[in-house]
C-alpha cells in the first residue's frame, strides 16, 4: 500500500486512504513515498503495522459481520472502517446491535416464483443452527426454507428488483441453486442498504438478512481485506 494512517498505524490502500480521511478525529493520513515523515511517526508504524492493529480492534467482531475485501463497494468498506476505528464496536461488544448476539428476525417483502408479486415474509436468522429462514405465515412452525449460511450467497440487486434495497439471495437446495429477491421498504433496516442503520449515530442494520450478507462463512470476499 502506498498509505498509511499515522495515528492508528495501519497501511491502507488509495481507496480507503479517502475513507479514513472522512474520519480526520480518529485517522490522519499521509502519503508512504510523497510526504515527509518525522521520526516519532515512523517509529509508530514500525511498533504497530495491520497485524497488531487488527488484534487490537478486531477482537470482538460478530460472527455473522462481513469483513469487506478491496474489492467490495465503497459503502461496504466504509462501513467497516467506520465501525472498527470511530466507533470500535470491535472492542467494545456492548456499542454493537441486536443482529450480532446471534439470532435475529424481521420481515422482507419477497417475490413470489409463479406471480412475481411481492409478499410480507418473515425471515429468521440463527448463529447456533447456521441458517437463514423464511415462513409463509408469520404464526407458521416450520419455515418454508432453510437456507444454510455456508451455501448461501446474496448481492445487492436494486435494478433487478425494481426497487432501491432490492436484494438477491442465492443458496443450496437438493444439490441445485435456488434464488430468492427481497426488499426492505425502510432503507434504515433494509438488507440491501449497507448504509441504511448508520445514517446518524445508529448501529449497523439490524436485520437478519444483512447480517447473513455479513457471514464469514459465505463464499463472497477475498483476502485482502479493507483497513
């Protein structure tokens, strides 16, 4: 990387050297090869680097939180960065929402696969089984999918949709894919809104198909993750 964050001690990329420089309170920036550097400042980055940075501010990260590549959308990393360095939700387990104890649910409006019209469906998210879920009926036993985290796969997906915070849902089922398309009508919870729920001083988005977009399990990223 060609910078570096001087007050945390982190190299970063171009794209989230723009990132950290939105957050001057917490992060200062500098070029690697084009500014001066003082001693102290030099010394600084020698003690930490990304290693002992992600030890100290990655201790607590939820297991279903997506941790952005460099590859991922702005928003995404930007979400990252934010909640890891301005708010350290990662240290401090108390400042994170409600999805991140390990099981949450809410309603999405989903297509249907005959009509293409689009109903209420609740959705359940479970750390201790894996899955995702959706019910028929809000009052229904058994859900009409289970959707295992680890075969799962989901993508913002506005213009196929034909709404805003569309989101497409890919899993597993019976050794064939399946898809499914939802939204959220309030961007503040919607799945596909991965700045919805941050806008202000609130948490992350706190509903269960999010959080399942955020699996570490899931087969999406890569390995160079944003800083």
């Amino acid at each position: 990387p060609d910078w570096a964050s001087y007050t945390l001690g982190v190299f970063i990329c171009l794209s989230c050297s723009g990132i950290h420089r939105n957050i001057p309170q917490v992060s200062k920036v500098k070029s690697v090869r084009l500014d001066a550097w003082d001693d102290a400042q030099v010394e600084f980055m020698t003690s930490r680097g990304n290693h002992v940075a992600r030890a100290a501010f990655e201790s607590e990260v939820p297991p279903f939180y997506y941790r952005p590549s460099a590859s991922d959308c702005q928003l995404l990393r930007e979400q990252w960065i934010r909640a890891k360095y301005e708010r350290q939700e990662f240290t401090h387990p108390e400042r994170q929402e409600p999805y991140s104890a390990g099981y949450r649910e809410g309603f999405l409006w989903k297509r249907g696969r005959d009509n293409g019209q689009f109903l209420s469906r609740k959705f359940v998210l479970t750390e201790r089984e894996g899955a995702l879920k959706y019910f028929n009926r809000s009052d229904a036993k058994e859900p009409k999918a289970i959707m295992k985290i680890e075969h799962l796969n989901a993508t913002f997906q506005p213009a196929k949709i034909g709404h805003p915070h569309g989101l497409q849902v890919t899993y597993l089922k019976d050794n064939s894919t399946r898809n499914i398309f939802v939204y959220h009508e309030d961007g503040k919870e919607n799945p596909a809104d991965p700045q919805g729920g941050r806008r202000g001083a609130e948490g992350p988005p706190d509903h269960p198909a999010m959080a399942a977009v955020g699996s570490q399990s899931g087969p999406w990223g890569g390995s160079l993750e944003a800083s």
